[in-house]
C-alpha cells in the first residue's frame, strides 16, 4: 500500500490571468506548497479525475492518463432538485460516491 502523502490545509492564491489560464497553491498540512497552473479547458478534467476519486472503492488504484480535450463527463449516484436561499435560484445535488456537489443556478437559466 502507497505511503499517504500529507493532508489537504486549504488552496490559496487563486489568480485568473485573463488568457484562458488559471493557477492556484495547493497548501498542505506540513507546511509545502504546489502551484498549480492550468487553462481553463482542463478545469473540468481535473474536477473529473477529483469526482472519480470519490466514487472509487477502496483499495481500487486510479492511474490518471492525461487531460482530455473533449467534455468530461461525470457520472453521479444520485441527483436532487431544491430551493436555493433566494427564491429566485434552483438548488442541484449531485451525490458523487460519499461526496456531494451543490450547483446554484438562476431558475431563468433552467431549460
């Protein structure tokens, strides 16, 4: 079994550079840091590769291939509908494994 590497303390310095790239600090629990730097097109691979990480069972090994060009698409376990805290907004739970995702949309934006 792998040596499991020091925790998650929070991300920091998240800077958007205006030409289609992102970056952000990963700081971790014994003091490191690692900046990461990516265009905003891989965005949604990296969240895949967090979310399959979620719905793997234990002991399964995950080897991340690269990030793709095309959608990235998620399955999910679960779906649910509610009320946002203003009116005016639909809340959407997607249960990923033992994780849950809220995303909050405008209900003019529902289709």
């Amino acid at each position: 079994m792998p040596t499991k590497p020091p925790g998650l303390l929070g991300l920091s310095d998240a800077f958007n550079y205006q030409n289609g790239t992102v970056s952000f600090s990963v700081d971790r629990q014994d003091g490191r840091r690692l900046a990461i730097s990516l265009s905003i097109d891989q965005i949604g691979d990296f969240l895949a590769s967090l979310f399959h990480l979620a719905r793997m069972t234990e002991g399964e090994d995950m080897r991340l291939t690269g990030l793709s060009s095309s959608l990235p698409v998620v399955e999910i376990d679960q779906l649910g509908v509610g009320t946002g805290e203003d009116p005016d907004r639909t809340i959407l739970i997607a249960k990923i494994g033992a994780f849950d995702l809220g995303l909050s949309i405008e209900n003019s934006g529902l289709s």
